[in-house]
C-alpha cells in the first residue's frame, strides 16, 4: 500500500478563491480519482462558508489542506474563526443558503470541526467503499 499524499495551500479569502480551491483539489487528487468529484464539492462548500462567514472574509486567508490514498480522502478548511461554531442546521427549501453542512453530513463518512485560539478547522474524510460482486444482485 502507498503511503497518502498531503497537498496544502493558503489562499486569500475571497469568492474567487473558491474556485481556486475546487482546481486545487482537482490537482491533487486527479480527476479520476474515485473519490474526486465529492471532494470537490465538498471542499467548494467548505471554502465558501470561510469566504462567507469567517474572518478570512476580512482580508484574511483560509488553507485547504488534503490527505489522499486511493481509498480515502481527508480534507480541512481552517480559516481565522467566527463568531459561532458550524452547524449542520435545516434550512427550508426556499432558503438561498444553508445547504453546506447538510451536504456535508450526507456525503461524507464523517466529519467535524476543531477551534483553537480563534482558529476553525472543518474538515471530513471519503472513504471508498466497495461492494462484493454479486452483492446487490442477491438482494441484500
């Protein structure tokens, strides 16, 4: 087995940095990689709410950091704080925004958030899960 590979990059906080953070990840991981296309929209999620909600919106910056092997991908976000802790609340269907965390909690095998000294870290983990062949066709 390969030893994951750690990509990290700090980046200006401001909306077109978001899409800087979906190329970067792209670059990373190879679009190809199993894994790719929910860490890219993930991570866009991520940047955003540090583009949005943090100090990072500030003149500030945020990091994308992403820890990578074939079956697993973990990626952080950490940006200069804010004034409340993440939540994965409901939003209507009406609402404009809103829709990150849920995303996040729906698609991820797990998540969480870290705060120290100001400092917010939201991260989550994809893991590749595989099926038996012959699995679904049984009917289990």
């Amino acid at each position: 087995m390969e030893p994951p590979e750690y990509d990290s990059w700090t980046l200006q906080g401001a909306p077109d940095q978001v899409a800087r953070a979906r190329r970067l990840v792209t670059a990373a991981l190879g679009p190809s990689h199993p894994l790719h296309d929910d860490s890219v929209l993930l991570t866009s999620e991520l940047a955003t709410n540090a583009v949005v909600h943090s100090a990072a919106r500030d003149g500030g910056t945020f990091t994308v950091s992403v820890l990578s092997s074939q079956s697993r991908v973990r990626v952080c976000v950490t940006d200069g704080g804010s004034e409340a802790p993440p939540c994965a609340c409901r939003t209507s269907l009406t609402s404009q925004s809103g829709r990150g965390l849920p995303l996040l909690e729906a698609l991820s095998h797990r998540w969480g958030f870290t705060r120290q000294n100001g400092v917010n870290t939201v991260w989550f983990e994809l893991v590749l899960v595989t099926v038996p062949a012959g699995w679904a066709a049984a009917g289990v």
